[in-house]
C-alpha cells in the first residue's frame, strides 16, 4: 500500500511538472533567466536558455513527463482494480 502512494505521488509531481513545462515555458524561461541574474550564480548553459531551442527543450520535457505520469496513473488504476477484484 505505501508503494502505490508513492507511485501516486511520484505521478502527480510528473503532472504539475509536464503541465508547467509544456504549457508554461515562457514563464519557466523568465524566471529561470531572472534567479541566475539576481543571485549572481554561474551557469555555463545560461546563454542556451535564452534560445527558442531551450523552450522547445522544456516543451519536450514536459510532454516526457506527462506521458511517464500517464502510464504511471493507468498501472496504478490497473493495480487499484486487481486488489479490489477479490483475485489472489
């Protein structure tokens, strides 16, 4: 029983992170860009993230994690209706 609520958590973070990541990469972009600016943080990779190719990249990332949050919540409602079958 914990396992299926750690799956269940685990697939509910794929899901606030897909959705936000290929619904939102403008805002991701922005902020990420902005809290290396203000901190002052090295980053060699910064001047990549101002690209299209990195918004295309977290699009990606996020449409990767929606899909593992998918199959990740079909198993689980597949384990969820074998326990509740009654079969050994």
């Amino acid at each position: 029983m914990v396992r299926i609520v750690v799956a269940s958590v685990v697939g509910l973070f794929c899901l606030i992170v897909g959705f936000s990541a290929a619904f939102k990469p403008y805002q991701i972009q922005k902020s990420t860009i902005d809290y290396h600016i203000k901190y002052k943080i090295y980053n060699p990779s910064l001047d990549w993230m101002k690209t299209k190719n990195y918004i295309l990249w977290l699009r990606l990332a996020g449409i990767v994690s929606l899909a593992a949050s998918s199959l990740m919540f079909y198993v689980l409602y597949r384990i969820m209706r074998e326990l509740n079958s009654g079969k050994p």
